[in-house]
C-alpha cells in the first residue's frame, strides 16, 4: 500500500499522462511474420495525402518466401504497399484496406494486438464474415527485397 501511494503522489506530481499515457498506436510498428510464414510486413507509419501529417498506419512487403524460387515468372512483389489503415481507436487500427497478393484481392481491414501477436481482421462486407489470420513479431528480415 505504501509504495502504490508513492507511485499515486508520482502521478499526480509529474502529471496523469507520464503514469497512464493513451495508446497511439506505435505498439503496432515493426516487422511481422505472416501466419503461413511466406512472407514478412513492416507496419511503419504514414500519410494518407501527399505530404500529409505521419496519421495512418501502412503496411509494406519487406521479405516474400518467393524470393528464392528459380521457377517464379511473376515479379516479386518486394516493398508493395499491402495495408493502409487511418484511424486508431479503443486499441484497433480500422478503416483500412489490405490487399492479398496471392488471391489479387483487397478487403476491408483490422488489426488488433493480443498477447504479442498481430491478429488481421480482412473481411469483404461486414466483420463478421471475415477471416483473422494471426502474425508473428519478428526482429529481423531475411536478406532479399533490399536489392529490388
């Protein structure tokens, strides 16, 4: 009990936001594994206009398991813009869209963040008929897409 007054006085001395700061967000930031584990995003924030204010969240190819397929004939789509989402509210990134390269498909999307993994809510219509597929935080990229 003395030391959760101690940490109150704190609060209150160095103001609310330092002890109970609103999430924005940047928690979402990083590189993330798909689910099937054939390629990796990078969630790095953006502009929804041109020259606009850093506001959205986007989503870019940075690693694709095709990379080393000698058989491939479509190019790769390294550093491909995959996700876009513009408003963060209650812990979700909503109003966004997502675009599945293997099915050249664009739904609407969600994320939403849950013990360390990356859960994407795509879905065509309402919510309830999507799919979620959960991702994976991981530190580094394979060597690859830099080059192209």
């Amino acid at each position: 009990m003395k030391n959760f007054k101690k940490i109150f006085g704190l609060c209150i001395l160095f103001g609310y936001q330092l002890c109970f700061a609103a999430d924005d967000g940047e928690n979402f930031l990083g590189y993330w594994k798909t689910a099937q584990g054939d390629g990796i995003v990078q969630l790095r924030r953006c502009s929804s206009y041109n020259n606009g204010p850093l506001s959205a969240l986007c989503g870019y190819i940075m690693w694709d398991i095709e990379l080393n397929n000698t058989h491939r004939t479509l190019p790769l789509d390294c550093h491909r813009q995959v996700f876009e989402a513009t408003k963060f509210e209650d812990g979700i990134w909503k109003n966004g869209w997502a675009f599945d390269t293997r099915k050249n498909k664009v739904y609407h999307t969600k994320l939403r963040l849950k013990d360390g993994y990356l859960y994407v809510r795509s879905f065509i219509g309402s919510e309830i008929t999507g799919e979620t597929e959960v991702f994976s935080r991981v530190n580094e990229v394979p060597k690859g897409c830099e080059k192209r």
